[in-house]
C-alpha cells in the first residue's frame, strides 16, 4: 500500500495498521478452530512504519495436543490472501480472499498419496453481505445476541488482538 500519512491505513489516531485492518482475519479463524489462546501461548513479532503503527505483523498461538495457528498481515506487500489448514488426515485450502472464499481444496492423505476435492461456493454479495443479513434475522427475531457468533467469542478476539499489540509494543 502507497504510504499516505492521512490514510486511516497509516493514522495512528484511527486504529490504523495492518493487525487491526487486516490481522483480525487470520487471527478470528484461529479462535474459530481452537479458540482463544493464553495469552503466555502467544508469540508475536511486527515491523513499524514512520507514523508508528505496524507494517507487518506475525504471530504464532501454541496451544494444547502440539497444535499451532500461524497468522501474518502486512500493508507492506500484496499477499495470496488464501488460507491453509493442516490436520493428520490432509489439508483444506481456502482460496483467496479466504474470509469470502468460492473455492474450497480439500486433500485426503492415503499413504504416499493424496486425493484432492475441489468444492465451488458461490458468494453473495461484497464485503459484510452475510453479518448484515444475520443481523437484521436476529433484530426480527428480537435476539441481542448471535447465537452463531456470541458476544463472549467477539471478546476472545479482542483481547487476542490486544495480546498480540503488547507483544510487539503497538499502543495506540
């Protein structure tokens, strides 16, 4: 991304920086997967720009049964924007952009071999198509919370995101 100090990417005083615009991502399909890590579980490393605000970020949860969750973000460089799930028994690829993905790539590990599965998912819509429309089912059905995606798993992410800002000394 072209550095502008007026852009909210770059504004210091309007949250800006790529963990915030763009690390929440990776981040929420962790919690997603294995829920929220200790915060003494949570690595974290970030480059910083003129205005003070993260260029990049990486970060690595650890949590229990050997398992790990690996995130990065960046507004320094155009990245897949794809993300790769691991297990014992194979693989799920979400093309890019992940987070509204058409694409699903399912692999099978068979012994030496793999067997792959290709899943086409028409998206509807741009952006927040899907929260807007859960919002308004849960207005009409008068719900104060999602049932789907509750309050308490909103603050999990949250304070992960604030975890990782203390480990690499973003304070806003």
């Amino acid at each position: 991304m072209p550095f502008d100090r007026a852009s909210r990417v770059f504004d210091k005083n309007l949250g800006a920086g790529s963990l915030l615009d763009l690390g929440i991502y990776p981040a929420l399909l962790a919690l997603s997967f294995f829920g929220k890590p200790e915060a003494e579980n949570i690595c974290a490393a970030a480059t910083f720009t003129t205005t003070d605000v993260d260029e990049s970020c990486a970060f690595t949860f650890q949590y229990p049964r050997g398992r790990l969750a690996l995130g990065h973000s960046t507004i320094a460089a155009n990245t897949s924007l794809g993300a790769h799930l691991y297990g014992t028994e194979g693989t799920i690829f979400l093309h890019p952009r992940w987070h509204h993905t058409q694409k699903i790539t399912v692999s099978h590990y068979e012994g030496r071999q793999e067997s792959f599965r290709e899943l086409d998912i028409p998206y509807i819509g741009r952006g927040y198509f899907y929260e807007a429309a859960h919002v308004m089912q849960c207005l009409e059905n008068e719900l104060f919370e999602s049932e789907t995606l509750p309050l308490d798993f909103t603050l999990d992410l949250v304070e992960t995101l604030d975890a990782i800002r203390e480990k690499v000394g973003l304070v806003y």
